[in-house]
C-alpha cells in the first residue's frame, strides 16, 4: 500500500510498471522533448566530450548529447524505460543505477544532464552531489524541471484532484514536483553540490491536443505520482476530475481545440567548481 511505502520504494515500483513507462514515452514526453535542446545547448556539448544522462528514461536527453556528438552514458533505475532506450539508441551506452549512488568513477564526465528526474529521486541535494562528483572540473550540469504557474496542465490536474478527487490518498512524501524550479531553492542547492556560473532558462514546453481533457489521461496513465492518486479513484470522482480539467483547458485556451496546453519547464544548469 502506498501509505506503508517510502518514497524510493514508491518511485522505483512506480517506473517499474511497463504500462506506466509506455504512456510516458509515447505521450507525456511529447512536452519533455521540448527540454532536450536547452539541456544539450546548456551543457555546452562539443564533439568527443564524455556526457553522462541520469534518470535517462527511454533515452531522449540521452540521444540529444549523442546528436551533438557526445559519447554518452545514459543511467537509470527501471529496467523497464532502459530496455526502450536501448533499442531506439543504440549508440549510447545504458547503465542500471541510482542517480544518489551512481555506479561511476570520480571525475569522467564532462557533462551531466538530468531531464526532469529532480522530483523523483528522494534526495535532490544528493543527487546534485552525485553529479558533481562524477563531473571533471569545469564541466556542466543542466536539469530540466516544470514550473508551477497559473497556466499549466499540471495545475490543471492537480486543482481538479484537490476540487474533485475522493479523500485519502497519502501519498509518502518527497520532493514537490515543481521544486526545484524555484531560483531561489535550485541556485543554493547548486552551490552548495559545487557548482557556480548558474544559469536558468525558460522552455515554452506544451501539449498539442485535440481533447481538451487529454491532460487527465497523460497524467493518470503516464506519470508515477499523478496516476497514484488518479487510477484508484472512484469512477464517479474520475469523470469529475476528467470534466474539471477540461472545462480548465478552454477556459485558458479557447472553446475550439486543437489545443496548445502549456506545461513550461526551466533547465537549471552550472559549471563544477
Ligand atoms: C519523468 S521520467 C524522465 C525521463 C527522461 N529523462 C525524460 O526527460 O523524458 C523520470 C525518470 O527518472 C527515473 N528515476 C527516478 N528515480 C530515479 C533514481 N533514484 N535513480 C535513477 N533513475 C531514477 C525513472 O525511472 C524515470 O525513467
């Protein structure tokens, strides 16, 4: 049961599920890909340089730094994203492993990227550290995580959850989903993993829908912690959430679909001191 679970525990059974990994990967992603190029330009990737992706998933981060001609190595903990990734990049090299204790010497990597894996790993600052380590002086790191605003599928979902979903629903805490997105919390914990030149960068990352309650199904179906407290729910509580989200999404962005329904990211990034 959820509530009886940490929050690693959670995490790790989360992206273990087949189901839940194809959703993310064929759907939810299609708002993370907008990330890629801000990490890759943010890092500074030169051919030849040695990258290194955490928190990989089915590898898109990953195959960014190898288009930019990197020699990548790309970790993750699910076994499940990683048998995707290997098979749609087969020319980068993917490792089974934690991002807060990578399996990876000191100092071999001259860039590090993490695609929105912050809120998932229960130690961010551990994390940022683990990257540090692994990173050779003067090397960058850059992480992409969404931002919390008005206008965001995110806070589309999760008003309709507070507004309509049924009560009960613990979930083991760990990091906000929108976190480190605040300059503020990212730039100090930057600095104190040991990273200075610290830089952030807008990214204008959406869904293209053509039903305005596509966000519900992306969420409940695509993600760890939005289908933890989206697929138990009643059927009745369900239609409502569905209905709300909806109802959010052309109330922002017009009766007539297609849609474009933001869901902003920030890349974050800083050089090794
Ligand atoms: C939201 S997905 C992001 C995947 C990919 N980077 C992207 O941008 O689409 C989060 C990924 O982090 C991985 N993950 C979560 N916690 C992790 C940990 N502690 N160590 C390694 N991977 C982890 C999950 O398995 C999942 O693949």
């Amino acid at each position: 049961m959820i509530a009886d679970e940490d929050f690693a525990g959670f995490e790790r059974r989360g992206w273990a599920d087949d189901d839940t990994v194809a959703a993310y990967a064929r759907d939810f992603a299609r708002a993370s890909e907008m990330a890629v190029p801000s990490l890759v330009a943010e890092c500074a990737v030169e051919p030849g340089m040695a990258a290194l992706d955490l928190c990989c998933g089915h590898g898109i981060v990953a195959r960014g730094l190898a288009k930019a001609g990197a020699i990548v190595t790309g970790v993750d903990f699910s076994p499940s994203m990683l048998r995707i990734a290997r098979t749609a990049v087969p020319e980068v090299r993917f490792v089974e492993g934690d991002a807060m204790a990578l399996p990876l010497e000191d100092a071999c990597f001259d860039a590090v990227t993490m695609g929105f894996g912050m809120p998932h790993v229960p130690d961010p600052p551990a994390a940022l550290a683990e990257a540090r380590r692994v990173l050779r002086p003067g090397g960058r790191l850059a992480y992409s995580v969404w931002q919390e605003v008005e206008q965001s599928a995110l806070t589309y979902v999760f008003a309709a959850i507070t507004a309509h979903g049924a009560l009960g629903i613990a979930l083991p805490p760990g990091p906000g989903a929108t976190d480190y997105a605040d300059p503020a919390r990212a730039f100090a914990a930057m600095r104190a993993a040991g990273f200075d030149d610290l830089r952030l960068v807008q990214v204008n990352s959406r869904w293209r829908i053509e039903d305005p309650a596509t966000p519900f199904d992306f969420f409940k179906d695509g993600t760890v912690r939005g289908g933890a407290l989206l697929r138990p729910q009643p059927e009745r509580n369900k239609a409502a959430i569905r209905a709300a989200v909806a109802a959010a999404v052309t109330a922002n962005h017009g009766a007539e679909g297609p849609w474009d329904v933001p869901l902003p990211s920030v890349v974050i990034s800083g050089r090794a001191m």
